[in-house]
C-alpha cells in the first residue's frame, strides 16, 4: 500500500506546544495511529489542529447529499 506524506507538516509536541484540551483534534496515539478525538496526555504523543474543509468541497458534499 503506497501512501502520502506531508514534506514540511509535522505533528505538533504536547511538551512543547500544548494542546488545546476539551477540543476535537488530530490525534497520534503512542501506538503512530492517527485519529480525530480530544487530547488524552495519557494516551497521545502528538496533536494537529483539523484541517479546513474548502467550499468546493462542501459544495460537492451538499450537492450529493441532494441527488
């Protein structure tokens, strides 16, 4: 399986950039999975906040969501 990966984006350090608690974000749990969810320090080992979602996009989500 090939996948793709970002050359100049990278996880956010909890120690160094805390994370915004109580807050659905992009989580890395210390297993390297990658999921969206609330920060647990007990659990995640790194963090990135979510991406935005273009109107293009959006629009084709509402478009076949009404066909």
């Amino acid at each position: 399986m090939k996948y793709q990966v970002s050359s100049d984006t990278y996880w956010l350090d909890p120690v160094t950039n805390p994370p915004p608690m109580n807050t659905k974000i992009q989580v890395l749990s210390k297993y390297n999975i990658a999921s969206i969810g609330t920060f647990q320090p007990d659990f995640h080992v790194g963090w990135y906040p979510l991406l935005k979602v273009p109107k293009s996009i959006k629009e084709r989500i509402q478009n076949e969501r009404n066909s």
